[in-house]
C-alpha cells in the first residue's frame, strides 16, 4: 500500500482509482465504519441534512446503512461499490434498499444526492465523473458533508482527497448548480469540524 501511495503522488491516476477500489472493497473500510446511527451521534448534522433532503435521495457512498433511517425506506436509496457495506447496511436495516454498484456505474434517479464523507474519498480525476452522474441521474439538489480543507490532504493517515469549499463551488457551477447554504458544524466523529454544502440545480426559464 505503500508503493501504491508513492506511486499517486507521482500522479498515476489509474493506480489512484485502483487504491480507492481496493480500499473500499478490503478490510479497511468496513473497520473504520462507525457502528451508532447518525441521528444518534450527531443529531445537529443529521437534522440539518434532513431539513434540506426532498423527494427520493440516494445516498451514494452509504456504507453499513448508519444514516439512512434519517430516512422514511420508501424515499432511500442507498448505494457503495462496499460489497461489504453493504451487507452490513442491508442487515442493519432490512427494509431499505441498499445496492452495491461498480465504480464507474450510473447512479439510479434521484432527486437529492447526498454524499457524507464520501467525496473525500473520490480521486479529483474522478470527481467530475461524479458530478456527471449525478447530474444525469436527475438531481435537483446535492448535499456534501465533510470537512472542506485541502490542508488537510497532507495529513491524511490514508490517501484522502480534501477538497475546499471553493473546489465544490467552482463544479457546481460547471455542472449547472449553485450553492444554496453552506455550514460549518462541530463533529464528534472527525477531530475537528465539519461542513455541509447545500447545492441546487440552476432551473432555466
Ligand atoms: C467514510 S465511509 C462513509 C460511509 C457513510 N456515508 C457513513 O457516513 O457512515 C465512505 C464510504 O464511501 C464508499 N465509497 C468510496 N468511494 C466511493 C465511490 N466512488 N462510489 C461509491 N461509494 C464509494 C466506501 O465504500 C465507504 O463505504
């Protein structure tokens, strides 16, 4: 994993992609998944994505199931390239539908996207190719929770890819968004803060 790691900062993007599968797909994911749903660990973040969450949302990125049940089942749709996770989120919540997807797969339609710390996990050669998923799978709104620094890309234990406010904003408006709200929240899970950008599909006359 190392190796792997040297080799991504001497940017080999399709090694970067394959260090993402593997990780997600291995141990380390389903390790590092929180066990307690988030309603319960941090209610201040869950009432927030819930408040600005309409029609059908599809969670990509949704690991062992821990924030669907912000969710009535009949409005969720829970997807992760995790065959693992998604195991888990299935026994954890058996009426919700959760579906391991491939990498590189169309998103099923939705009119709210969310993604809670999962695009810190998405390579920045990818990023637009989630934008365009996103996009064509009918999202009127898509709502990111992490914590919006690239400072801290060099801190990372694993590769991760932090990306600024600023980032999301300028692919927003690429891919025909604008941002609505934007929050800066405490965590408890991560050690420092979190943000949560609200963006909203620019509707034309
Ligand atoms: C930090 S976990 C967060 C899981 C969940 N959202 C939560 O807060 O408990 C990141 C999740 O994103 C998934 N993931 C990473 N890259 C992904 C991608 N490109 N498409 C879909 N899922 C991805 C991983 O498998 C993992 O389950």
């Amino acid at each position: 994993m190392n190796n792997c790691r040297e080799m991504i900062k001497n940017n080999k993007p399709e090694l970067t992609k394959q260090y993402v599968i593997d990780k997600w797909s291995g141990q380390y994911g389903m390790n590092n998944l929180y066990n307690s749903s988030l309603a319960e660990a941090e209610p201040h973040i869950g009432a927030i994505v819930l408040k600005y969450a309409t029609g059908i949302i599809c969670e990509v990125g949704c690991g062992n199931g821990r924030v669907a049940n912000l969710f009535p089942h009949n409005r969720y749709i829970g997807i992760d390239i995790s065959k693992k996770a998604i195991t888990a989120a299935k026994e954890r919540l058996p009426g919700y539908q959760f579906e391991k997807i491939k990498y590189d797969a169309d998103y099923p339609e939705a009119q709210t996207f969310l993604f809670y710390t999962v695009l810190v996990h998405v390579p920045d050669e990818s990023i637009e190719s989630v934008f365009t998923r996103v996009k064509k799978a009918g999202a009127k709104r898509i709502i990111i929770y992490e914590a919006m620094t690239r400072w801290f890309r060099q801190y990372s234990r694993h590769q991760n890819f932090h990306r600024d406010v600023c980032d999301y904003r300028g692919l927003a408006k690429q891919f025909g968004y604008n941002e609505s709200h934007f929050y800066v929240v405490k965590s408890k899970s991560f050690p420092w803060f979190g943000n949560v950008l609200i963006l909203d599909l620019i509707e034309k006359d």
